[in-house]
C-alpha cells in the first residue's frame, strides 16, 4: 500500500480503490473504469489529492497560483454584430453564477472548477434545488449549483450507428453514483441505489486539457510529471532524514580476507535492513569483527541539492503553465528571470497563455447551466483582476491610437457615431454607406488658372475740367 493511503481513515463503508498504488510510476496509476460505452476519469482522484495536492509543495503551489488568479474573474453576456463581438452585459440570468449556492460566489465556483480540472482533469457541475432536485426540473429562487466529483461520474456514449466508436458517438448523459454515502432522495430523475442519471443539456462539464487517448474526458496536467512528483518526494524524505540522523554520510564497509562468507551475507542482509533507504538514511553505523568503514556521500553542496531540486521545480511549474518566477521556485528568483521586464513579459504568458483560455472554456461549458440571451454568449469579464492592472499601460496606449484613428475617419468625413463602432468592434465594413460626402479642404479640387468669364474692366471717369475731389460749386 503507497504510504500516502496509510494516512487515510478509510471507514467501514468505504470502498478501496483497486488500481496499483499511486507511487508505483512504472505499474501506470489509471484508474480503469473506461469501457466503449462509458468514459471516466483515469486517474486515482484520491491518490491525486492526498499524494500530490496535500502533501508536495510545488504542486500545491502550482495549483494554488492557478486558481487565485483564475477565480478572480467574473461572468458577464457579449453580444455579437456581424459575427464580431461587441458590449459585456449582465442580466438577472447570471445570479446562478454570482451566487452559485448559498453564501457562494463565482469566485468559490471557479476555485473549485480548477481544483478539479487540475487533479482530476474534469470538473462536473449540474442544477439542483434545496429540495435535492436535479437538473432543469426545479426552477426558482431554491435553485443553485452543485459539484458532482468527478471520480464519481460516469460520461455514457451513444451512437445511433450502434457502433461506439463511429463518427456519431456522442455524451448521451452522466451517470453520477456516489460511493460514500446512502441512498440518495428519489428528487431527481432515474435516481435508483444512489445513482442519478443527468442529460447532457444538466450538466456544465468543464475539461481544459483533452485526453489524447480519450474522446470526451480531461487530462490532469499533473500526470505527465508524476516522476518529477516522486523525485521531488524523495528529495525531501531525503533532505529531511539527513538532519534528522545528525547529517551522518552513508559509508562503505571493508572485511579482514578471513571473513567466511555466511558470515558476510548474514552482515550484509542485517545492514540493508537497517539502512537502505531514505527513511533508514544517516543512522549511525556500529561495527564489530574488523570491519572498516569509509563515507562516500557527499553533502548538499558537493551534490548541487538546489540545482537538481529547481529543475524539477521549473518541469512541474512547465506543465502547469505557471512561470517559476511566479511562485517562488529557485529557477525563476535568478539571473536574468528578475529583470523587470522579463518579470512582466512572464506575468503576461501566465495571463495570455493559461489564464484566458481557461476562463474561455470555463465560460463555455457553463452556458449549459444558464440561460443565454439571444444574439450573446456568456463571457468573462477581466477588467477588474489586480492581477492584469499592469496591462493598464498598454490600454492607455491602445486607447490613444483608437481615438487618433476615430479623429482620422471623422475628418475624413465618415460618420462619427459609424467611426467610434468600426473601431471598437476591429470591423472597418462598418463605414460602408456611413460616409456624409463632406470631405476636408484638402480634397477639394485647385481653382482654376483661367477664369471661367473675363472680368469687366473698371469704369474710367469722364474727362473734366474739374479736378478730381474739387465741388464744381467752389
């Protein structure tokens, strides 16, 4: 048994689980519940949480930078022109999100969605009522979200072909079957033995990262680092037992010629025993019948410990699209990663490269739990995350550039209302037809260098003897 699940009170009526211990890398921990009409997760979900979240400090890390910066985003509708998306609004339909259960937040909801996105590689959600209702039957002011773990879940496929693995095989509903407790209320549909059978249209299935191997489950980002996982256990076992036994290198033991061989398999049998492993690791080393003894460890600095440990620090920070800098691995606190604009350029990866695609997904799986209006889609709304305010700069300055292209099109004579909506929504087909047919000076044609009619020549005064400002009278 891995020594993780010895720390487990398992009750009398807990079932255990039956794939191969969550440590042992080379016996592949799947848990293979998979067939041709059912899909569920494959990995050990328990093993996952108490072996890895629970008790290693950079995936616990990892996960944890993941999901602050994730629940920290809103959910708001965006509606679309022409195919091009436009305004954020909210509406009286997002109160399921703002206020997924009682005294929860959107924030709780998106902790917990990565929770299990990132442990399980699935996280499932569907409607329920106060009064244990599931899905769409239950409307009103009871109604809230509830988790379905997702080791629990059972993703049935159908095929109208009746071969399941063709082209039309689909999700045809999730089968939910609680293995801890009871038998469940009879509130929801085909609810029998615990079970609770959900249509497709019930339930918000959230999976970030597709199993290659699969056709509709998540991958955990966690399983292709379970070795860095193990070597980074080990590596702590093993810095802990050195100061725990006094920091005592391991030795090699030399025998007197005359030593019979029984004599130095029963000593050898008797010092693994003893000894051999990270747990047994430093102890001190008594002798007897000529026996000499010669240390070969080196210490941490002859063994570049911090070296090895951070490049499986920055392996696992790598898969979880986290930068090292970002939560403090050794990797990410040296050199040039300090630099201040090699700070900011990894803050922007972590935001573009993780962050908005996860929201993206997160958004649209939980379509399914609301009501969307028409001509919209729910979307997140980001402008409020302290994470992203450095980002401010760069929408001052995109900013300026839209207002002095606003300024260029109105002086170009195109319609100001039509220019300010071109420009917001990157659709220039906008100005077709919006144009007032005034056009700057500039554009007007040069005048003429040959008059159109000859101009009159002055009128010439009549010659008199009066001279010119003298009254005749005088």
């Amino acid at each position: 048994m891995a020594w993780w699940k010895k720390l487990i009170p398992w009750g009398r009526n807990r079932k255990a689980f039956t794939q191969p211990d969550f440590w042992n890398i080379d016996a592949a921990p799947f848990f293979m519940g998979s067939t041709a009409d059912k899909e569920r997760i494959e990995t050990d979900f328990e093993g996952y949480v108490e072996g890895a979240f629970k008790r290693n400090g950079p995936i616990f890390s990892c996960v944890m930078a993941r999901q602050m910066v994730f629940s920290e985003a809103r959910f708001q509708f965006r509606q679309f022109r022409n195919g091009r998306p436009g305004d954020l609004f909210g509406s009286g339909e997002l109160s399921l999100l703002e206020r997924p259960w009682a005294s929860g937040t959107t924030g709780e909801l998106l902790a917990r969605m990565e929770q299990d996105a990132s442990l399980a590689g699935n996280s499932y959600w569907t409607k329920v009522d106060d009064q244990g209702g599931y899905g769409n039957a239950a409307s009103g002011p009871g109604l809230r979200l509830a988790r379905l773990r997702p080791d629990w879940v059972s993703m049935l496929i159908g095929s109208h072909s009746g071969d399941l693995y063709a082209a039309d095989a689909r999700i045809i509903g999730f089968l939910y079957e609680p293995r801890q407790f009871g038998v469940m209320s009879s509130g929801g549909p085909m609810a029998t033995g615990g079970a609770v059978l959900l249509m497709p249209d019930e339930v918000a299935h959230y999976s970030p990262i597709p199993d290659p191997s699969a056709r509709f489950r998540g991958m955990s980002w966690i399983t292709p680092v379970l070795r860095e996982i193990e070597a980074d256990t080990a590596a702590t076992v093993h810095k802990k037992t050195f100061f725990e036994h006094a920091a005592v290198p391991n030795m090699v033991v030399r025998f007197d010629k005359d030593v019979q061989k029984e004599q130095f398999d029963s000593f050898v049998r008797a010092f693994k025993a003893g000894h051999q492993g990270a747990f047994n690791a430093y102890k001190t080393l008594f002798l007897q019948g000529g026996a000499d003894v010669t240390p070969l460890t080196h210490d941490f600095r002859q063994l570049d410990f911090t070296s090895t440990v951070g490049k499986g620090e920055a392996r696992i920070a790598s898969a979880a699209g986290v930068p090292p800098s970002w939560v403090g691995f050794s990797e990410g606190l040296q050199g040039s990663a300090l630099n201040a604009s090699n700070f900011t350029a990894s803050r922007r990866r972590f935001a573009d490269g993780t962050m908005r695609p996860l929201w993206r997904v997160a958004a649209s799986c939980l379509e399914n739990l609301v009501m969307v209006p028409s001509g919209a889609s729910l979307w997140y709304d980001d402008r409020d995350i302290a994470f992203l305010r450095e980002d401010s700069k760069d929408r001052a300055e995109i900013l300026r550039v839209q207002a002095n292209t606003i300024d260029a099109l109105i002086k170009a004579g195109f319609e100001p209302d039509a220019a300010v909506q071109a420009i917001l929504a990157e659709d220039v087909s906008q100005l077709v037809g919006q144009h007032t047919g005034l056009v700057s000076v500039q554009m007007q044609p040069p005048a003429s260098l040959e008059p159109a009619e000859p101009i009159p020549a002055p009128l010439e005064l009549e010659q008199s003897g009066t001279p010119e400002g003298q009254d005749d009278g005088a």
